[in-house]
C-alpha cells in the first residue's frame, strides 16, 4: 500500500425496497445482486417497486374486484368474509373518498376533472422523481398514490357508460348500449367494510355524549386503501426518504 492510500473499509451499499444492503469489498466486485443467478427475490423487490409496475398491480386487483361486485351484487348487499369483522358491502357514490357523498351533476363533474388534473400533476411529479433518482420508497408511495386516484377516476369516467343501473333488485351488467349514465358522471364503487366494534360514548362525551358509534363504518375500495397507504409511508418515512435532498440542501449552503 502506498504512501497517502487508506485501506478502504466497508463497502457498496444497496439500496433494497426502504431499506439499505450493504456488501463487503469482495462481494460487490464479483456479485451484482440485479445480474446473479442466485437473487430472484432482489430482481423481483427491484422490478415491483418500480412506479409503473405499482400503478399497474394497483389498478388491475382495484377494477377486478370492482367489475366482479359491480356484476354478481345488488346495491347494499353484504357479503361476510371473515363474520361481522369484513365484509364486502356493495355500495355507489358520486365519486368521493370512503364511501362519501358529493352529489349534484356540476360538482360531480368538477371533482372528475379536479381529479384528473391531480393525477396528470402526480404523474408529472413521479417521473420528475425517476429521473432524479429519488429514495425508492418515495416513488412507491407516490405510485401508490397516483393508482388510486387513477381507478377512482376510471369509474367516474367510464362505469356510466359500460354498465347498466345497480339497485337492490337487478344486478348491473356489462352492456355499453344501456348505460346508466355519461361521461364522468359514473359513479365510484366501494365494497370493503371492516366493522370491527361498536358502542356507546360515554354520557360525560363532548357532542356525542350518548350517541352510538361503529369503527370502521366508512365503505371503501382499493383505490382509497392504495391512496392512504401511500401517504402514510410519506409520513412514516419522511426522513428516510428526503435524507438525501435535504443532505444535498446542506453542502449547497455551505458552499454559498
């Protein structure tokens, strides 16, 4: 070893999923985890994580379960899943989150382009993510986040058109000719229910002293779940996930 050289210690790092892998000197010479026979399951965390691939899986499994309650329930069945504690609850709304109201044609047509004005925002921001090579947990967030605006908007968008009338005494089917209603004036399909306890609130309780209550009582989808997953690992991880931007803020400002 020359004079002035310091043996290096430590080695590469991998970034896996939201986690780091580090590999010695020796290993990280030889061995690269995407290219080696014997790491599937890192080919396969690095091809999931991938934002297309999310939004992909994401939207796929949100309009399955969608077209299959859509064509084998009537509106405000139930169907128990695990007893009283899941259920698949088949309900419509005008296209707010968890099963809540936002009736009127104007304001349903308002939020339907709102939405889609923040997927095509979302989306821009995503690649602008990729391409500056952000913390992959962050474009799996934000990836998650951009599906479940995106099926959302795909019912509102289209079920109008291809399905027929939902109620309590015909299930719809899949007939473009008779639909139900216009474009972006379809209305949003929910179906999971997790009405895990219920009670009263205590006498002595600010407002709903008295009043009955349930945990969970809103009716949801996929594309809800997939929204507020993503957004909680933002702020699960926020840290971890702007640690290189805000390191990068620090050098700059040091240098100035």
């Amino acid at each position: 070893m020359g004079k002035g050289e310091k043996k290096r210690e430590g080695g590469n790092k991998k970034n896996i999923l939201f986690y780091t892998v580090e590999l010695n000197e020796s290993e990280s010479s030889v061995i690269n985890p995407i290219d080696s026979p014997k790491s599937g399951w890192i080919k396969f965390i690095y091809f999931i994580r991938r934002p297309a691939v999310v939004i992909f899986l994401v939207i796929l499994f949100d309009q399955l379960l969608k077209f299959w309650v859509k064509t084998h329930m009537y509106r405000n069945e139930a169907i128990r899943v695990f007893g009283d504690y899941f259920q698949l609850h088949f309900i419509e709304n005008s296209g707010m989150a968890f099963g809540m109201e936002f009736g009127g044609d104007y304001r349903k047509l308002i939020l339907s382009v709102f939405r889609i004005v923040v997927v095509i925002a979302l989306a821009w921001y995503l690649n602008k993510l990729v391409k500056q090579k952000a913390h992959p947990g962050l474009l799996v967030a934000g990836a998650l986040i951009c599906a479940g605006a995106l099926g959302n908007i795909i019912d509102s968008a289209f079920y109008g058109m291809i399905f027929t009338t939902s109620n309590e005494i015909h299930v719809a089917a899949l007939d473009p000719a008779n639909g139900y209603a216009g474009f972006l004036h379809g209305n949003v399909v929910d179906m999971l229910y997790f009405p895990l306890f219920e009670g009263h609130f205590p006498k002595w309780f600010p407002f709903w002293g008295g009043e009955e209550y349930q945990f969970f009582r809103p009716v949801f989808n996929v594309a809800d779940s997939s929204i507020s997953v993503g957004v909680f690992l933002i702020l699960l991880f926020q840290k971890r996930f702007f640690k290189k931007k805000e390191a990068d803020s620090s050098i700059s400002d040091s240098l100035k």
